[in-house]
C-alpha cells in the first residue's frame, strides 16, 4: 500500500477534450502558504444598506472628493456614508436620462464627480453646497467612459476614432476642436502609470502627456498594441495594470492586460477556446479587487452565465458562480454566474452592486455566504491514469473550518468518484466537518473501488469559511 497526494491545485482550467483534462475550481482559489499550496474561499457578500426605492444597480464608486461610496440606481444617484450608514441623493433636480446600462465614474483631484452613460456626461461639484450639471461635451459626441489623467478628463467619441478631453481639470469644459484620434473606432479610454490608453475596436492607441499646444497628447513610439476591445465594460484598472476583453481581425477574442508596456495574455489554451465558444462575449463587464494580498480581475459574461477569475498572484483561474435560489431542492449542485456587477474600494472595506438588487452589499473573504445563501464551493481534479489496475483503499481530505466558530453551522464535504475519466460520477456519502477553527482535521473515505483512471470532486458547504487543505489516497495494486 501506497500513499499517494492528489493534485487540488491546478486552477480552472477545463479542456475542450475532458478526458485529455477538466480540472475546474468554483469559488475558491490557490494560496501558496509556506506549508504549501491549499484552497482559500472567494469572497461573499452581505446587504449593508437598503435605503433605495429604485431597481437598476448602474455603477458604484469610493470618492475622496465627498468622502464616502456614490453608489448609482435608475436615474438617481447617491452618497452613502460607511460610517453613519445613511445616504443622500446628488442628483435631485436633474435626474439622469436613462435607467438602465452602466455608469462610468471618475473625478479630479479638487471637487469634481464625473458621470458618464451611453450619450451624456453630468458633473456633481462639490462646494458649500453640492451642484449637479450636465457637462457641455460637443455636438455629435456620444461619450463612452470618462477618465482623468494629467488635469484632463478625457472620452472617447463611441461613433467615430476620436477621443476628446476637458478643459484644464474641469469636465464643465470641452473644446469640439481638443481632440486626436486612432486607426480604428473607438471603444473606451484607461490609464496606467501616466500613459493614456485608447481603445479601439481593432488596436489600442498608446498616448503621453508631451505638454505642447493646442494638443497636449502625443502617440508613443516605442510600442504599440495591435489589439482592440471589445468591450468598453470589460476595462478595469487598478494595481499598476489595466485589463480588458481584446479582439483583432486575426483573433479570437482574449483576456490581456498592461502594465505600462507590450500588452500579456491572461489566458490558458483552454481558458482561450472557453471564451472563443462564449455565443456573445461582448455582453460583459468587470471589475478588479485584492484579497489577502492577491490581486484579481473577475469578468461576468451574460449572454453565457460565466464568470471567470484570474488571480495576478498565481496566474490561475477560478470560476465564479452561486446557488440559484429558484431552484428548491435541497443541497442542490445547481449554480449560476457571480451576481456582483460593480465593485469599489474604501479603505479595507469593498462594497459591490448586485444586478437588479438596489441595495449596497460589504464584499469581503470574511463573509462566507451570498447574503445568507450558502455558496457552492468545489473543484474537479485533473484525471489521473494509472499503469496499473489500482485500488483505493483509503482517501483523506484535510480542511479547516469553523473560522469563526459559529456553533450553528453545519459543515460538510461531498466527494464524487469518475472512473471514466470525467463523464459520469458516483455520488458518496457526505462527511461532516469539524468545527474547530483553530486546527486543521481530516475526514476519511474508502474504500472506492478499482480503476485505471480517476477523477475526484469535492464539494464543500459551509456557512463559515473553509480552506482546503490538501488530499491523499491510499493505492494498492490488483
């Protein structure tokens, strides 16, 4: 009898040949400790505030300008104070046009609060008291995002290859003429490291601030990115980098990010052919955040209910998703794509947005739940051939639980056997988990049979965080 350790971090990595590999991890990621590698739960959310009588969550932003959360529903907007839990609205006399589709949000380094949709641009002044005005952007000009870079708030024109920026820091005004432009139509416009980035449809224009007149923007020469965006909502930028859903006449679409140089590509092969089967990519957005010192960028797709997170620390995947409250049946496996649409920072707090809930919700590592609703947490090994017809007389799985010892919480891990190579699975009974936080422990199963191949899936639920630890099993030859 040997023992043998079972790889549980390989990330989300399914193959488009899932007897070759499907390796899929939900709702977890991988952590390196000096121990060695282990599964950390994904954050979960909670509501904090449900002062909103609207329906349609549009964009949420931390502004230091107001000092609090500007969270956006419907055609209102809002400042919410984390520290007294109330909110006002900053737009009560001019509401926005339009009720649904994303807000972008931006300000400057004095007194202004940019809002952006699809067509129009409003600037929220802070003062002795609070204005709210639309911004005069030039006839014709359907702005996408706004950004604010080198005392410009800069746009681009969604129907043509320019892009347009403000007056000296301010967004009250725009010169038609203030303008440059790109070798393919606009999408949306970044920043990173002071280097102005101009999205396309089909390249990316890389710009700097060279201070001359009357066009203060210059084209760098050094590199270039010969890919475009697909979409404006898949931009998120953070942590010295900007991330985005790329695209060219000779590519499939891909994940890529810059930190200030020739762009990277995010994905696997088989996380590329994933997002290449998606039916309609482009129906997206993302956001980035970090947790326990590691950096991530998540991208919900809609059309195709995926979500999909990289983690700038490991260089893996996770897949996000959550229990569908719509079904009813107990301990169901049944899952959907991440909920949280729109996510911001405040201190070491993040508050996000869920779609069609109007309420504020406190994102953290420390909440184990979707506001209650116990999230499916679980990952599919790699199949592991053998050269020999093997038993398994014995597996072990290490987990720790009961990080905050809620007495009330049942925990407990399921394991699925294949030994086909992924197709079909045996169900097995399920074993508690202990609920001691403060030391690790092991539950046993076995014996599972004979086979020249295997592949595991555990499923963990808890109402508390758990950490996976790691897995073993115990072979002997027939």
């Amino acid at each position: 009898m040997t023992w043998k350790p079972i790889n549980i971090t390989s990330g989300h990595n399914p193959s488009r040949y899932p007897q070759v590999t499907n390796a899929q991890l939900h709702n977890f990621y991988v952590s390196n400790q000096e121990s060695g590698a282990c599964l950390f739960p994904t954050p979960g959310y909670k509501v904090i505030n449900k002062t909103f009588e609207d329906k349609n969550p549009r964009g949420i932003f931390y502004s230091t300008v107001f000092g609090g959360v500007i969270a956006v529903f419907d055609r209102n907007i809002y400042l919410f104070s984390d520290i007294t839990g109330t909110s006002t609205k900053l737009n009560p006399d001019l509401p926005l046009e339009k009720e649904t589709g994303t807000i972008f949000i931006e300000e400057n380094e004095t007194n202004q609060v940019v809002f952006s949709e699809a067509g129009s641009v409003y600037v929220a002044i802070k003062g002795d008291k609070t204005t709210f005005q639309k911004a005069p952007i030039p006839q014709d000009v359907v702005p996408t995002n706004v950004i604010y870079l080198d005392t410009y708030f800069i746009t681009t024109d969604r129907l043509t290859n320019r892009f347009y920026i403000s007056g000296n820091n301010t967004a009250l005004t725009w010169n038609p003429l203030d303008y440059s432009v790109i070798n393919s139509k606009a999408v949306g416009v970044a920043t990173i490291n002071r280097q102005l980035l101009v999205f396309g449809e089909q390249e990316t224009g890389v710009f700097y601030d060279a201070g001359v007149n009357p066009f203060p923007f210059r084209r760098t020469n050094t590199f270039s990115i010969e890919y475009g965006c697909l979409s404006v909502e898949s931009i998120a930028q953070g942590f010295g980098m900007v991330c985005w859903l790329a695209t060219n006449k000779q590519s499939d679409p891909v994940l890529m990010m810059s930190s200030g140089g020739k762009p990277k590509s995010l994905a696997s092969e088989n996380i590329d052919f994933k997002i290449a089967d998606l039916k309609k990519p482009e129906n997206c957005d993302a956001f980035m955040y970090q947790s326990d010192g590691h950096v991530f960028y998540q991208i919900n797709f809609y059309s195709d209910d995926v979500s999909l997170l990289y983690d700038f620390t490991t260089k893996k995947f996770s897949a996000i998703s959550e229990k569908d409250t719509s079904i009813s049946t107990p301990n169901t496996s049944i899952t959907k794509m991440s909920s949280v649409q729109y996510l911001t920072t405040s201190g070491n707090k993040a508050y996000c947005l869920l779609r069609s809930k109007p309420y504020i919700h406190e994102f953290s590592n420390k909440i184990a739940t979707s506001n209650g609703v116990q999230i499916p947490r679980s990952i599919i090994t790699n199949n592991l051939y053998q050269n020999d017809y093997v038993e398994i007389a014995e597996l072990r799985v290490w987990a720790q639980q009961g990080i905050y010892k809620n007495p009330d919480n049942l925990a407990y891990v399921r394991l699925s056997v294949s030994d086909d190579g992924g197709v079909t699975y045996s169900e097995l009974n399920q074993e508690k988990l202990s609920q001691l936080g403060d030391r690790n422990a092991f539950v046993i199963y076995g014996p599972l049979g004979s086979s020249y191949r295997w592949t595991f899936k555990f499923e963990f639920f808890s109402d508390t965080p758990v950490v996976f630890m790691s897995a073993q099993m115990r072979l002997g030859s027939m």
